[in-house]
C-alpha cells in the first residue's frame, strides 16, 4: 500500500503512528562509538567504515582513518577539530 494519491500525486502526511517496538534507536556502531574515548580506535571491514565513523561524528567527535594491509580499516576517535574565524 502506498501513501500517494494518485490523483494528485501529493503524500499525504500521517500523524499518531507509532514506531515498531523493535527499533531501538541504537545501532551497532553507535553502542560502539560510546564506549570510546579519545585515542581508542577499532578495525573494522572496508564495507563498514564509512558507518563506524558516521556513528563517531554523531558523537560529536573526529574521527582517522587508515586502510591496513588486508583490507581492513582502523578507525580512531579523536577531538572533533575547531577552526576559528580570522
């Protein structure tokens, strides 16, 4: 079923419908992201990096990158940079 008239091609907007019970929220990466400081750095597949550091910025951190000799990635924390205007 869809949420398009047709008639109008408009959506229409509904209000007062829950979420399902089964989402959280949380993902993996974010649960991981929060237990981390600053320095600590995980390894993670080339598939996976770009939601590892997703899940750090989110945090409101900065995040490095470098690709390992397998074809992994290690990910690290580190203090979200702060430019100052001149």
């Amino acid at each position: 079923m869809t949420n398009i008239d047709k008639k109008s091609s408009m959506y229409i907007i509904e209000r007062g419908i829950p979420l399902p019970s089964n989402r959280t929220g949380k993902s993996k990466w974010s649960i991981i992201a929060s237990q981390m400081v600053h320095g600590d750095s995980v390894v993670v597949k080339d598939c996976e990096k770009n939601k590892m550091r997703c899940a750090i910025t989110r945090l409101g951190q900065g995040s490095s990158g470098m690709q390992l000799s397998n074809g992994n990635w290690r990910i690290w924390m580190k203090p979200k940079r702060v430019y100052k205007k001149r």
